[in-house]
C-alpha cells in the first residue's frame, strides 16, 4: 500500500487507454479527499505545481487526468514529468489505466462512442494508434492496473485500498434531521418517517426545545413504539451498512423525519449516530433544526 510522508505533497497522474476506467478512477479519488482535474493539458503543469505550491499546503493530495483527448500537448509531458520528479515537495506517481484490445472494443460498442484518435473509422484503429503513442508512457508508470475483467466497482475498490491513509474512514455514515414540512433532503439515499410517534410540540414547555434537550429526548424515546421502530430499523441499517460499504459506496445520508425537524426526528437522528458510532464513521446533521428561530 503507499505510503507518503506528512509533509509531502501527493501526486497522481491517471493515463492510460480510453475506455480503461479513467473516469471511475478520478471519481475514485475525489472520495478520497484528492483535489482532481480532468484532462489537464501537460503544458499547464508547471503553472499547477506553481497553484499547488501557493495554497498553504491546502492541495496536498491532487489527481491529474492526462491523456490523448490533449494530444495536441502530448509531446511535453515527458518533460513536465521529469522537471515533476526533481521537485522536493510533491510526490509523483503515475497509474496507467490498461485493458485488452477485444474489452475495449466491446466497451466502445456497448457505450456507441467512437474513439478519440478515431472518431469516423473503426475503434481499432484508434486503439493501435494510442498503443502506440503511450508505450513509452505506460514504461515509466508506477503502477498499472489491468482493468478487462474489473467491474468498475472492483477497480473503485482497488485505489480505495492503494491510496487510504485509513482505510476505516472511507465509508461514512451521515445521519441526518429534517422536517417533512421542509421538504425531503434531495440528498438522501434512505428515509424513515417517524411522525407516527407521540410529539414533545404538543407539550407546551417542550415546544421551544429541541431533540438535543435531554428533557425532550427522554420523552422520545421512552415509548414502546418508539423502541420497537428503534429495535427493527437498527436490525435493517445493520444488515444493509456492510453491503452499502462493499459495494464501494463513499458515504450513505440517512435522514429521519418528523413534522418540523425539531424534535422527534433529532432526538433519533443523535440516537442511531451514536448507536452505529463504534462501526462506522458518522456524522449528525440537523437540516431544520435552526428554521424556527429564523422564523420567529
């Protein structure tokens, strides 16, 4: 696995064959925190490292797309790379996206694309010429991966491990606060409705306060309905959480809805993060919680 010293600057240029995976790769890093540019011209790197130099150390971990869609700037890459290797600051490494010529032929007939160094003859031809172009490259690569019998989740997996500074942050769990009254979180990848449970609003000296009062989440959680929904939605998100987080998914939003976002729905949102706490990394958000101050 790679490991980079704290106080350098981390490096990864993504080339290789069209339709070896590129776009999966650059999506794979952005999760990973990576600062990334798609298709950077090679003519424009020193003025890059010059951008990355200059941000306080705020780009520490960039992935740079360099491939034939530039290949008008190919010819100065090489020497892009070698003035990149002499610098102190940054670590460079190359990964170069690979796959054999009848997968990537089949991957430009399913996708109806014609190919870049090719676009009005056979996809063949395109794909010798680019062999052809990026042999010297593929030389001076790091690492290659071989992507013809990768799923794009399997590949997805195989940077997550390469590159993780920890690999048991990678998969986040959010759970998130809101008020049906507000309108669903577009964001959202799992629902739970919770208006069915008794309402602190209908309280009178509970209504100001909110699910964070340990008065009010008391109060939520100490019905039989409330621990029965809590006893079978744990049960579901602890079958579901492995299978979300092998399937190479970088974060799961979980959001828990009452009315208006204020009570019942925090007070669930706090319980289920700090059940899943010590299995996953989770974070609380609590969309509505602020709205009636701003309305009063």
């Amino acid at each position: 696995m790679s490991t980079v010293a704290a106080n350098e600057t981390q490096m990864v240029i993504i080339t290789g064959m069209s339709g070896a995976g590129k776009t999966v790769a650059i999506q794979s890093f952005e999760d990973l925190g990576f600062f990334c540019v798609d298709n950077l011209p090679p003519t424009l790197l020193p003025k890059f490292l010059e951008l990355m130099k200059d941000s306080g150390n705020k780009m520490n971990k960039v992935a740079l797309v360099m491939d034939l869609r530039g290949r008008e700037f190919f010819e100065h890459l090489f020497k892009a790379l070698d003035d990149l290797a002499e610098t102190s600051w940054v670590t460079p490494k190359i990964l170069f996206l690979d796959a054999d010529d009848s997968t990537l032929v089949r991957r430009y007939k399913e996708t109806r694309r014609s190919h870049p160094l090719a676009p009005s003859g056979l996809p063949m031809e395109g794909i010798k010429l680019e062999r052809e172009l990026l042999e010297e490259l593929k030389g001076r690569a790091q690492l290659i991966y071989k992507t013809s019998d990768m799923k794009p989740r399997e590949l997805r997996e195989k940077i997550l491990v390469e590159f993780s500074a920890n690999k048991q942050t990678l998969f986040t769990v959010n759970v998130m606060s809101f008020g049906f009254k507000h309108g669903l979180p577009i964001d959202a990848d799992l629902v739970f409705d919770v208006r069915f449970l008794p309402n602190p609003h209908y309280i009178e000296h509970m209504r100001p306060k909110t699910g964070l009062d340990d008065e009010v989440a008391k109060y939520v959680l100490k019905w039989n309905e409330t621990n029965k929904f809590l006893e079978k939605v744990t049960d579901l998100l602890a079958f579901m959480l492995p299978h979300y987080k092998r399937e190479g998914k970088a974060q799961l939003v979980i959001a828990i809805g009452c009315t208006g976002g204020q009570h019942r729905s925090v007070a669930l949102t706090e319980y289920l993060a700090n059940h899943f706490k010590n299995d996953y990394n989770t974070r609380i958000t609590h969309r509505d919680i602020e709205r009636r101050k701003q309305t009063t």
